[in-house]
C-alpha cells in the first residue's frame, strides 16, 4: 500500500507544469464565476442587452454570507433607478457580466464572487472578500452612446467633441425610433449623467478621447 502511495505522489510531483496551471485555472476560472438566476422574464424580450449599450435598472445589493443588505437604488439619492453603459467599467465586474443578454421588464438575481465585486479591500459596508447578491429589475436598453458610429452620428459639427444639445437630439431620435419617446425631462436626465460620468475636465464638452475611454473602435 505504501509503495502505492510513494508512485502517486512522485506522478504529482513529476506532472507537467501546464497541467498543473491547466488545474489552477479551472479553479480559478470556478472561483470567479458569476451566478444568474432568471426571476422574471417578459414575453418577447426585446431588446437584449450588449456591451456599450445604455441601461436603466433598479438594483439592491446583499452579502451572501448573512442576507443583510448593503445597498438599495430605490433608497440611494433621489430613488430613481440607475443610468449607465453596460461593460466598460461604470459597475463592479461582476454587474457587467450578469446583466449582459437583459430586457426590459427582466428581473435577475446575479451572484458575484469578492474578485468581481468589492475585492480584497472590500468597500464599506462591504468587508473584504465578500460575495454579494443583487436583484436586479432592467427598466430600459437602448444603444449606448459609446461606439464610434454613435459618436460621429451624434457630432453634427464635426469638431471632435460632443455638446450636452448633440447627445441630446441624439437620445431622443434613438428612443423615438424605437417608439419610445419621451417628455424633456427624461432626456436631460439621461444626458446630465452621460456628462458628469464622461467629461472628465468638466468643460462641458466631450471629447472624442474622454468618450471613448477604453481606446477602442467599438465599446
């Protein structure tokens, strides 16, 4: 029996080092999985989410480890449910995964481990390495103002940067092609949060590099 034990740990011992790296990052790879539970899903469900596309949603967060809550959108601010461009960083890792493929009237559960959420560090009243759960319900998607074609669409002048009028008429003529329009409002609020996200030098313009903030043709 011993002489078993002596082969299998020299096998352990001699395996390859890309297999050993092969088993680390699957463990890894298993460690930094974001969970989706799909609450409610409306019939169609249109349109999907992507990456750069611009999303509306209420969202509470709770740690995994007790249930209490940490955060709720409805309670944060003024209540209103959240503005951001989904996958370039503007929520956790985590939220940008989980809310890829999403539809209005979609509500989700997504759970997400510390290393795609708050980290090491954590982030008050979240503590370090923690998981946290979300319930998420999508309001509204709609093509973010984020690619490139968006951005030459939206700069009438052609002078490399966008004005709060341009981004403006441009939101309006997406949601009304969609059939969605409207009152002014919505608009400005939508386009104060495009601004105060995205025009770093607060000159009330945006230009093409802080709009495009990841250096790509498509974001």
């Amino acid at each position: 029996m011993m002489w078993r034990l002596v082969i299998c740990t020299l096998c352990l011992f001699v395996s390859s080092q890309l297999s050993l790296w092969t088993v680390c990052e699957a463990a890894d790879e298993l460690e930094g999985e974001v969970k989706i539970e799909v609450l409610f899903k409306p019939e169609p469900c249109t349109p999907k989410s992507k990456r750069g596309d611009l999303m509306n949603v209420h969202y509470d967060g709770f740690l995994a480890k007790d249930g209490s809550q940490f955060y709720c959108s409805r309670s944060d601010r003024t209540g209103h449910p959240q503005w951001f461009v989904l996958g370039v960083g503007q929520v956790i890792k985590g939220l940008d995964i989980g809310m890829i493929d999403m539809c209005p009237g979609e509500k989700r559960k997504i759970t997400v481990p510390s290393a795609l959420a708050f980290g090491e560090k954590g982030k008050d009243p979240v503590p370090p390495n923690a998981t946290v759960v979300f319930e998420v319900e999508a309001y509204s998607v709609s093509r973010g103002p984020r690619s490139m074609e968006a951005f030459t669409q939206m700069d009438l002048d052609r002078d490399r940067s966008l004005t709060k009028d341009e981004v403006k008429k441009y939101l309006k003529l997406e949601y009304e092609k969609d059939g969605k329009p409207h009152d002014d409002p919505f608009y400005e609020k939508i386009m104060a949060d495009i601004f105060r996200k995205n025009d770093q030098d607060k000159d009330g313009l945006i230009s093409a590099k802080e709009y495009n903030i990841y250096e790509h043709d498509e974001l």
